[in-house]
C-alpha cells in the first residue's frame, strides 16, 4: 500500500519555504557571534564595568581629599613622611620594639 501525496501548490510551497527562510533567520539572529545572547553578554560586561568604574571614582575621590590636604595642612605633610616615608625631624630618637624570638 503506497500512500498518495498531493503535490503541493503554489501557495503551499511559498507558505513553507518562507517559514524555513523565517526559522533559519532567527537561528541566525540568535546563535551568531552578533546575535541576541552576544548583546545579552555585553549587558553583563557593561554591568561588571560601571561597578568598576563606580569604585574608581570614589578612590579618586580620596586620593584628591588626600591631595588638598597635601596641599594646605602642613600637618597631613608630616603624617605621610612619617607613615610612609620612615622620616624623623631631627633631634628625634627612634625606639623599635623587635619581639623576641621565642625560645624551644
């Protein structure tokens, strides 16, 4: 027993090859290197960066407070040479506690 087909007519034809045309545009639209999940990547890369960039303007923010100081405190001036730069005035003794080694 074979089973008759009916030949497809114009419109049929037309109907079917638009929707295969249409189903392999979106895959296209979808998966490519351009497609919509690349776009939903770059959204996360764009979050991950305005966090980034969002720390980085409050550290500018201190970094240019600390500047100021600098710049007008002659006090804020002695406290980065002492802290940072291991610097005395002079006439000052410097004591170092070293611990004592601990014994067996």
């Amino acid at each position: 027993m074979a089973i008759k087909t009916k030949p497809l007519n114009k419109i049929q034809a037309t109907i079917g090859l638009s929707l295969l045309l249409f189903a392999i545009m979106v895959g296209v639209a979808v998966f490519s290197d351009d497609g919509v999940m690349t776009v939903f990547n770059f959204n996360d890369d764009l979050e991950k960066l305005k966090q980034g960039n969002a720390s980085l303007v409050q550290e500018n923010k201190g970094l240019q407070k600390e500047i100021e100081a600098l710049k007008k405190d002659p006090l804020a001036v002695e406290r980065v040479a002492r802290e940072k730069l291991n610097l005395v005035r002079p006439g000052e003794t410097v004591y170092r506690i070293v611990p004592h080694p601990d014994k067996p």
